[in-house]
C-alpha cells in the first residue's frame, strides 16, 4: 500500500517528504564510477519490422518472449564474435577478455504499491537460449522483497548498501578497479530499457558502468521501403516500418573506432534479419 502524503508547510508553499532509500544510495555510487569511465556513444535506428512481427506470432501460438531479452540475447550472440568488445583494463599494461558473457540488467518491480529497481545479472548468458533470458528477466521483476539484487546471485550488492557510504564508495571503487570483482558485482555488458515506458521513438544518453553496455529507446512507426523475403529491398513499395532507437556505450579505453563500428554492423544485422527467431522451439 502506498504511503499517504503528510502535508507540511513552510514558508515556500506546501510540501511533503519521500524516503532517500539505500538502493538509491548504491545508484548515485554507479552513478559516480560511469562518469570515470572514457565513454563514446553511438545513437541510431534499426528497423526491427521482422522480429516483432516474429515475436507477436509466438506469442499468439502461446510463447511469450521479452522484446527486452531478445534484444539481450541478439547483443551477446553479437559478442561471442567480438570478443574485446567486452575486454577491461587490468594494471597498467593488460586488458582481461572473458570468455563467458555475465549480463547485468535493471529491472522495475513493483514493492508494497512502490516502484523500486533491481539488478539481475545473468551468468554465462552466452550459453542461455531467448526464452531462458527472458525468464530470468521476468522472474526477478516478479520479486516481492525490498533487496535491489537477485537472492540467487550472490553479488554481494545487498552487504554494500547495508555499509557507511565512505566505506562503500571506497569498496566498490576497488571493484571497479579489479576486473574479477567487477564482473562479480556487474556483469560483463549492460541492458538497460526505457522503450517499455515511452511512447514512440527516442532514447536516452545514461552514466553506465560497465564497458559495455546498450540503452534501449522507443519505437517510431515510419514509411519504408518493403523487403522481400530474399532480403532485398522493393523499391516500388513504401510500407509501415517500425524502428528501434538505441544507445550503445563503449569504453573507448579499451576498443577503437573501427572495430566498434564493425560490432554494431553486425548487430544492427542480425537484429534486422530477426536473428535466432526462425524455429526458436525447435
């Protein structure tokens, strides 16, 4: 149940008071560790015509899959054969390429009558199949308890909050540090959605911390070109087509312009061509 507004006055105007909570305690801190970071971003569109008409036909014969988790699921395809996308700075002179891919998510959840965020990290999301992804998001969005991390994930977020702010922004700038810890604590790559809460296109430009990391947008329904089932296009047909707006973030510490570049052309690909929806039940 939410909590009732206790009016109070001053002599400004009226005014009433929210709790600062913990969890928000442990954002500003990732807040502060993203703006070290030497980040560039890249901001466009894909055409996702094709895997939502895909996903929309699942869903009808009784399959429900995460737009969100596809999104996930096409990314960490898309690393397994950019490896150094993911690569972290260790010491002075070497970078640390996993060869796993850990997923950290943000999820909203719903905790007596309040909207709270909650991390989901998903281990060795490379060998998970769509509709593993998509339960793992889902089931921690599901969560009824107060903790901002998953029970099940022993990150060791929970014991972070519950410590004096000094001594936890001085623990987890060690983390950031260390690329073990980093991975334990925050994954490999990001996802991060705030498409599901707009309405058309447009995205946003956040503080991540991790290396790597995509910010998904809205969705903008525009004239475009058909494409034939060959692949091509038909250009004596203009039909509606639906484009995704992303926000890609990448540590230029540890990879260059040209092989990003590269990264996101086969993304963008696949995502395109509904990668890994054909016969996904199989």
């Amino acid at each position: 149940m939410k909590e009732k507004k206790v009016m109070k006055k001053s002599k400004y105007g009226q005014y009433y008071t929210i709790p600062f909570t913990r969890n928000r305690d442990i954002v500003v801190d990732f807040i502060s560790m993203g703006k070290k970071t030497m980040k560039v971003y890249a901001i466009g569109e894909i055409d996702v015509t094709l895997p939502l008409k895909k996903i929309a036909e699942y869903k009808e014969e009784g399959t429900k899959i995460s737009f969100t988790g596809y999104i996930a699921y096409v990314l960490i395809q898309t690393i397994i054969d950019h490896p150094h996308m993911q690569a972290i700075k260790w010491r002075k002179r070497k970078m640390v390429v996993f060869e796993d891919v850990d997923l950290f998510s943000v999820v909203e959840k719903e905790v007596k009558g309040q909207k709270v965020p909650s991390q989901v990290i998903i281990r060795k999301a490379n060998e998970k199949s769509i509709l593993e992804i998509t339960y793992a998001l889902w089931s921690q969005k599901k969560r009824k308890d107060d903790s901002m991390a998953d029970k099940e994930d022993d990150s060791g977020t929970d014991l972070l909050l519950k410590m004096p702010g000094f001594l936890r922004r001085f623990l987890m700038n060690r983390i950031f540090k260390n690329p073990f810890l980093r991975r334990q604590f925050l994954g490999t790559v990001g996802v991060t959605s705030v498409g599901m809460y707009t309405k058309g296109g447009g995205t946003s430009i956040p503080i991540a911390v991790e290396n790597l990391s995509i910010n998904i947008g809205g969705i903008d329904k525009k004239p475009g070109y058909e494409i034939k089932d060959d692949g091509t296009l038909n250009l004596n047909r203009i039909v509606p087509r639906e484009y995704l707006w992303l926000t890609f973030n990448i540590d230029h510490t540890t990879v260059d312009g040209a092989p990003t570049a590269r990264f996101i052309a086969d993304f963008r690909e696949r995502l395109k061509i509904a990668y890994g929806l054909d016969n996904m039940l199989d």
